[in-house]
C-alpha cells in the first residue's frame, strides 16, 4: 500500500502510516492467538519513495515548507517521512505581489529553462506564456478537492488565502520566524485547528505543478504571513 498522508483532504478523513501499521501488527497478533499454526506475528514492512518524478526540486522545496508547517503544528497530523527531491532542479515558484485581478491577466510570463542535477545541460519547458482574458479562456479551473491526482505543466494558485475559512488564522505562522514571532499569538489546538486541513489543501495545491507555480491573492492580508515565511526560507521569487 502506497499514499501520501498529507494529501488527505476529504472532509473527516485521517490517515497515517502509523496507524495503518499497528492495526495490521494487532490483527496478526490476534491470529496467533487462535491459530495454533501461527507462531510469530507478521510485522508489516515501510519504506519510503522519496523521489519524485513529476515535480522539480523549485515546487518541492515549496511543498517541503508546507509539510514542516504541518508537522511542528500538528504532529500527530501525519507521519514523520524524508523530504521528497526531484532529479531536476527548476524555477522557484513565483508570487505576485501588488497586482490586481484585471492587471496580472495581462502580465507576461516568461519562458523558465530548468536545469538538471549536476549537469550541464537544459530541459526547455515551453514556449513563452500570456495570461489574457480570464481565467476560463486559458485553462481548466478547479477547485483544490478537484484538481488532486492531477497535474499540470502550469498552475495559478488563486485567491487561495482570501478565500481560507482560516482568515486571520494564517498569523500564527509567523511564530516560526524570529523576526516576526513578536506580537503573534500563541499557537493554540482548538483555536488554530483549521490550519491542519487547510496546510493539507496548500500542500496538495502547491504540488499540481509540474513545471511552474504562480500564486496570486488579490487581497494580500491573508497571505502576508505565509508570504513571510517563504520569503526567509528563499523559496520563491516576488513578481
């Protein structure tokens, strides 16, 4: 059996690993019990894939970020797994700041060259891109529930945090970060908890993409704090 624990979105849905791992162990313990034939009790087997082929290391690192998030709020949310990497590096995922609605679908975007792993040469990804119109004219528009088991060349992450039922909730992100940590609230189970479904929709979002990333909000306050937080860790670019 193979999944990604954190890409466990559908409302009132959990797992993990761990867990999936003491119930086989248990259920084979009962068999011994009953089964005069059976003397030692299987102990299921876990290994990690921690390459990935879909993604370059520009998005991963991105997703990586969202996972730490997950796992210092919410620990016993998911289970503890290496870091994914890809075989290729890439173009860090691009924010837009400053840009309204009717301006950035009118923004160039210029061609990303990728570069492999220790290596010399080029991957090309595409031809240059111009966002016009509207969102409906250029591409399929999807929720986050929709799009997962999916992926995409291209990915805009739209209004993500404007539209968060978490609003406010985001600030307490910030508490990870020495610059920014004071004034911040502290981090509390009950009151920040829609942060541990709402990190799982990010990291499911965040990892559509194949090639490029751009994220969006057209109301800039909900994301400032996540924003922060990859500014420090340097893992996007700012448009």
């Amino acid at each position: 059996m193979a999944g990604d624990v954190a890409q466990c979105i559908a409302r009132g849905s959990s797992f993990r690993f761990q867990d999936l791992y003491a119930l086989m162990y248990q259920r084979n313990i009962g068999r011994v019990q009953t089964d005069n034939n059976l003397y030692n009790p299987l102990k299921p087997k876990q290994f990690e894939l921690n390459v990935n082929y879909r993604s370059h290391n520009g998005i991963l690192r991105l997703a990586s970020s969202v996972i730490q998030l997950i796992q210092h709020f919410f620990p016993d949310s998911i289970d503890k797994l290496s870091p994914e990497y890809g075989e290729i590096d890439g173009p860090q995922p691009l924010v837009f700041e400053g840009y309204q609605a009717n301006t950035l679908f009118t923004t160039d975007i210029s061609d990303k060259n990728m570069k492999k792993k220790d290596e010399d040469t080029y991957i090309e990804f595409g031809a240059k891109k111009r966002v016009v119109g509207n969102i409906s004219d250029i591409g399929l528009v999807l929720t986050v529930f929709e799009a997962k088991g999916l992926e995409f060349n291209d990915v805009l992450l739209y209004d993500f945090f404007s539209d968060s039922p978490a609003r406010s909730n985001w600030r307490v992100i910030l508490s990870v970060l020495d610059d920014y940590s004071e004034g911040i609230r502290t981090f509390s189970h009950e009151k920040h908890y829609i942060l541990s479904s709402e990190l799982k929709h990010l990291y499911v979002a965040v990892t559509r993409a194949r090639e490029r990333l751009w994220i969006f909000d057209e109301d800039p306050e909900f994301s400032e704090p996540i924003r922060k937080y990859w500014k420090c860790k340097k893992l996007v670019k700012n448009e």
